[in-house]
C-alpha cells in the first residue's frame, strides 16, 4: 500500500468553536475509507481544508502528485511503486496511520500543499465531487467532461470551439464517460438528466482531472434506493478499474458498510476511531457519539 494523503496535527477553530481538532491520519491507495460522524462532528470542514478552500489553523496537509506533475517548491515526487508505507495496529485507534515527520515527507513522496489555492490542489491531483450538483447545466454531459479535461490541462475554457474539434481532448473525455457508463447520455444536456445521472456526471468532472484522490461528498444523497445501488456498485468499479483512491463521506450507513474497507468516525472535530467496518461498528465511542449508545 502507498500513503496518497496525509494530515498532520490539522486543526480548524472559527473563534472559539474548534470545527476540526488535531486530526493526523494517511490515507492509503488500497483503501475504499469513509468518513462517518454526526452532523457537526467536522466531516465538511475536513474535506474544506483537505481541498484548500480553508486553510488550516494548525497542521499540515500532503497529497502524493500525479506521476507526470512537477512537484512546486523543490518537493520530490515518488516513483510509481515508490513511498513510504504507512504502518497500522489494524484496531480503531484514532491514531492509526498517523502522518509522518515534516522532515520525511519528500522522502515519502508526498507534496506539503497547506495553504495552496483549490485550483493548485487539483492540478496536484486531488478532486472533488460535490453534494451539491455543480455541473453546466445548459451543457450536455460530454461538453462537462471537455471542461474538466481542458481545466486538467491548463487551456482555454472555449469548450464550444477548441474543445468540439479536438479529437484527442473528445476521446479522452469519451473514456471518462465510458467509466461512469454515461455513454448513452453523452450528448443530453445535463439539465434533463434524471438525479442519478447528474450524481455521475459529478464524478465524472472529478475523473476528468486525471486525479489521485477524489473526495466524494454524499454521492448517494437524494437517491432512491435503485439509483443508490448502481452508485455504489460504480464507486466499486472505479476503485477496481482505475488508479484513483477514493474518500468518502456519506450519511447511509447501508451504504457506508456495503463500500468501505476503512472508517474513520468523526465526533466533535476530533478523529475518535478508525478501522475496518466491524472494528468501528463494535466501539462503543461510536455507538455513543454516532449511533445513540443503543446495543
């Protein structure tokens, strides 16, 4: 396995409130992980920082680049089999998989991105999939993919001329469409998708940015119990078929259960257990802090 994201100490107060208090975790590229917690426990805040759309009171944050990206500021990026593995006990400790030192982290392969704009994370390869559908309505699903590969790749956002006579640009989009099996809608404007496909093409925006990381928020949110089968049987599919490791914050436990290999259980900012599903099912913190204390 290969640490592909860490925090260190990462902490995040608004005033007195502290919404994320000293979380240090690695997150590995083997891993389907979860994040779970009552409302409030700091789930959104988390991803925020991990995103850069809010910096950090404390701490650090390190995603490991994609293999054809420059590394900013003298950074070392890994070779493709390369890293630090990170040790775990394997229990619901909230300390498992704690980051390594500052001074380790070229070492690691891994690239110090605290404080980096959101659009600078991206292009290191950590992606994004909203809860809230922020797709270009007015644009069909293979115009949305164009605009991720031409975000991916640095160009001009004219994506109704340059990007509609690209041929290398459209077939690359065509494959992430392939991925979330959105072929048969690729020319539909996404505003007359039903709810599941816009859930997809949100994905698929991520896919399109050639990520190492995707944090997807609530994938399955406002799905009927059909539309969140298949979108967990896709998760499954991507997580199998491509390179891109897969964090997931999701209020179904159903779900949450059926998907992951790891969970960490957030509660008041604080990490307070991590391990594989039955391991977190069976801590009493969590059935406490998420799931009412009830036996």
């Amino acid at each position: 396995m290969t640490t592909v994201l860490e925090t260190e100490h990462l902490t995040r107060e608004f005033g007195a409130l502290v919404a994320v208090d000293d979380v240090s975790v690695a997150i590995d590229d083997a891993d389907i992980t979860s994040i779970i917690g009552p409302n409030g426990a700091g789930k959104t805040t988390f991803y925020n920082l991990l995103a850069g759309q809010l910096d950090p009171t404390e701490g650090r944050i390190a995603i490991r680049p994609r293999r054809e990206d420059p590394v900013p500021d003298g950074g070392t990026a890994a070779d493709a089999d390369g890293g630090t593995q990170m040790d775990a006990d394997g229990g619901t400790d909230a300390n498992a998989g704690t980051a390594t030192d500052p001074d380790d982290t070229a070492d690691a392969g891994l690239v110090d991105v605290t404080g980096m704009e959101p659009f600078e994370i991206n292009r290191l390869g950590l992606a994004r999939a909203f809860q809230i559908n922020n797709v270009f309505e007015r644009l069909t699903v293979l115009e949305n993919v164009r605009v991720a590969r031409i975000s991916r790749e640095g160009r001009t956002l004219d994506v109704t001329s340059v990007a509609a006579s690209d041929d290398e640009l459209n077939e690359q989009a065509r494959r992430v469409l392939e991925l979330t099996n959105l072929e048969g809608v690729a020319d539909t404007r996404c505003a007359n998708l039903s709810h599941g496909d816009v859930r997809k093409v949100e994905i698929a925006l991520a896919l399109g940015t050639d990520p190492s990381v995707v944090l997807l928020d609530e994938p399955t949110a406002g799905m009927n119990a059909t539309e969140t089968r298949r979108m967990v049987e896709l998760i499954g599919e991507l997580d199998e078929t491509t390179d891109t490791t897969f964090l997931v914050t999701e209020h179904d436990m159903e779900v949450v259960l059926g998907i992951s290999d790891r969970i960490l259980v957030f509660n008041n900012g604080r990490l307070i257990a991590d391990g594989t599903p039955d391991e977190v099912m069976a801590d009493e913190r969590v059935r406490e802090a998420y799931l009412g204390g009830e036996g």
